[in-house]
C-alpha cells in the first residue's frame, strides 16, 4: 500500500489549526492503536501543491484539479482504500474528530474526478432529449452507440481466452465490484415514489428475494472463493477502481443521485451481452457451475431489469421531473466510458488489437462545476 504524504492543500491551515487539533497526543496514539492497523487520517497523498496556478483554468478548483488528475492511478487507489473503510460498518472511536478531517478531503478528491467526468460527457448529455418517450428511445440506443459497446475482449473472452487469461479478468473485476444491492438502496433514499419502488423491486431481486442462496452478491464471491483469487485494490488496474469509485461516489453523494440512476440503469441495459460471453468463456474452459452461475443468471435476469427500470424508474422520472433527464444521462455516459477504459487495459494486458471508436472527447478539467 501506498503512503499517504502531507502534502500542503489549501485550507490546510485551517486543518491543523488549534481549535481542530486532537485533544492531546495520548488521545491520537489510543484511537490509532485500539481498532488495529489504519490508514493515515491525514490528506490523501494524490493532493499535491500546484507548482503554477496557470494549469488549471477554473481558479476555483487552481489547488486541486490538476494534483487530482496527474496521477489517476494514486487517486483511484486512495479513493478505493477510503470508500472500503467508510461503506463497513464500524465501532465508535475516540479519533473521530480525525477521520472527519480525512473525509473532508477525500470527499474533494472525489468530486473533482466526478465533475471531471461530468466535463467529458456534458455535450453529448445536454443532446439528449427532454421529452419522455424520445429520451427513453435515446437511453436504450446507448446499448449499441455508447462507450465501450460491442468491444472485442468479450468475444475473445468467449472463445479464444486461456484459464490464466480468464481468472486474471475476473480478478480485475471482482477487485473493482462496487456491490449492485448496496448502489441500488443508498441511491433510492428520497426518491420519487415510483422510481423508488422500481429499486426496491431490484434491491429485492439482488437480495435473493430474501433467500441466502440467491443473493446476488455472494454468488459473485463463491465464485471467486471456487477459483481461489485473491483480488485486491493495490493489485488492480486503475480503471477498474475508478469505476467502482465513481459508481460509490454517485450513490452516496446525493447531489449525484441522479447520475446513479443512469449509471445502474445503462449497467441492467448494457450488461447481459457481455456477462453471456464470459459465461460462454468459462463453460468452454471446463469451471463448474458454481463460478458460471452468477455471470449465466445476469445474462437473462438484467434483460428483464432493463425493461422494467426503463418503464418503472426512468419514464415516470422523466414525465414529472425533466429537469434531471440531463444529469440520467450524463451518469449513463459516465458509467459507459468508465467501463471502456476497463476494456482499453484488459486488452492491452492481454495484447489484443484496440477496439474500433469514435473520436471522443479527451478529459478536461472541470468548467461546469455546479
């Protein structure tokens, strides 16, 4: 694991001002020791000092932006070290006085890579209709015209990839799994009522309908307890972090509950295509039903989610409150380019050709911030 530096961010004065101080040191040494090894409770270390105020052209975000960008594999890795600490549950603590000056400034972090991302898709969002039935239509096409559709690894996952190839990929992706039942009840908190009773309904399907053995997310890790992987987050690919964060980040930053909503709903459009090929893939290779089984019931159970969060969540949402058509979309756009950066690296690990694109966009820093 990395270490977390004390690289000077603006406010930091105020952070280590005394009225913000521990209490006194024996306070700081008892709370480090009594819940067993932590991370520093200091700033992240992928804050760093901007060395000219003229590389970030929103003067508001000069301090931060660029530290937050020019080393996205550190702050993905930051971000998914906090996100596992603060989403379990824990046991009150003499230092949490500290923990909240750490999650003050991890929280800047992860909004300037979100509105970063939002920067990315806010034109094509913005095209998006207004209107319920057409931005349903324009929400459905994402499943053949959005980032990363129809990429090449999956097929070659299908038919051409090893055992060695195959468990690396699932590795990746388990050390990048946000957990979907998690997602889905943080996001519907306050929701529209209809919309909130379409993600109970999935809440309730990923939970097994109330049945242990089919509860989604143990599926996932009896499977990855069957093929003895041991994914972990310093081992993993920055894009498949970064996925994981952002979906984390839209489903409990409620300014983005919005975009979490299109973001799980394009992952129930767009993912049985590609959870049927791996399928495919590990039915070839000869692994047992208990590691297929979760990857075989997405493949047809998300077919029937997708319809229904289209009829259910997104049509009544876009009849009685247009205004957040534009932030759906733009959640949908972001969760699709995270997941084709995911593929741009499996294919590069594995040596394969890169997957034929439109030009998009590059990453700018954020301008729109809201």
């Amino acid at each position: 694991m990395r270490g977390v530096s004390r690289a000077l961010i603006a406010g930091k004065s105020m952070l280590n001002s005394p009225s913000n101080a521990p209490l006194d040191d024996r306070v700081r040494s008892e709370d480090d020791t009594a819940d067993g090894p932590r991370r520093d409770l200091h700033e992240p270390r992928s804050f760093a000092p901007v060395a000219s105020r003229a590389a970030a052209p929103d003067q508001s975000l000069a301090p931060y932006a660029p530290s937050a960008l020019c080393d996205p594999e550190g702050v993905q890795i930051d971000l998914a070290h906090w996100n596992h600490e603060r989403l379990g549950p824990a046991l009150p603590a003499r230092g949490w006085h500290l923990d909240l000056k750490r999650q003050s400034a991890m929280l800047l972090l992860e909004s300037t890579w979100i509105e970063t991302l939002r920067e990315e898709v806010y034109d094509r969002a913005q095209a998006a209709p207004r209107t319920p039935a057409a931005f349903i239509a324009w929400f459905e096409d994402l499943k053949t015209t959005g980032p990363g559709q129809n990429d090449p690894l999956f097929p070659w996952l299908a038919d051409h990839a090893d055992e060695d190839a195959m468990r690396w990929f699932l590795t990746q992706e388990a050390a990048g799994e946000a957990g979907f039942d998690d997602l889905v009840a943080l996001t519907q908190v306050k929701l529209p009522t209809e919309a909130k009773l379409e993600l109970a309904r999935n809440y309730w399907d990923e939970m097994g309908r109330g049945n242990v053995g089919g509860m989604h997310g143990p599926m996932l890790t009896r499977a990855i307890d069957a093929l003895n992987l041991q994914p972990s987050i310093d081992q993993t690919v920055w894009p498949s972090l970064a996925l994981a964060n952002t979906m984390t980040a839209f489903a409990t930053v409620r300014r983005y509950a919005w975009h979490s909503v299109g973001a799980l709903g394009v992952v129930e459009l767009t993912a049985p295509g590609r959870v049927a090929l791996v399928g495919a893939g590990l039915k070839r290779l000869g692994f047992p039903p208990v590691v297929r089984k979760y990857f075989d019931l997405h493949a047809v159970l998300d077919i029937k989610h997708s319809e229904d969060w289209n009829a259910n969540a997104l049509r009544p949402l876009a009849e009685e409150h247009p205004e957040c058509l534009p932030f759906i979309a733009e959640g949908a756009l972001m969760r699709l380019i995270c997941g084709r950066r995911c593929f741009d690296v499996y294919r590069e690990h594995f040596k394969l050709g890169a997957a034929p694109r439109m030009t998009e966009r590059q990453p700018a820093l954020p301008s729109r911030l809201q």
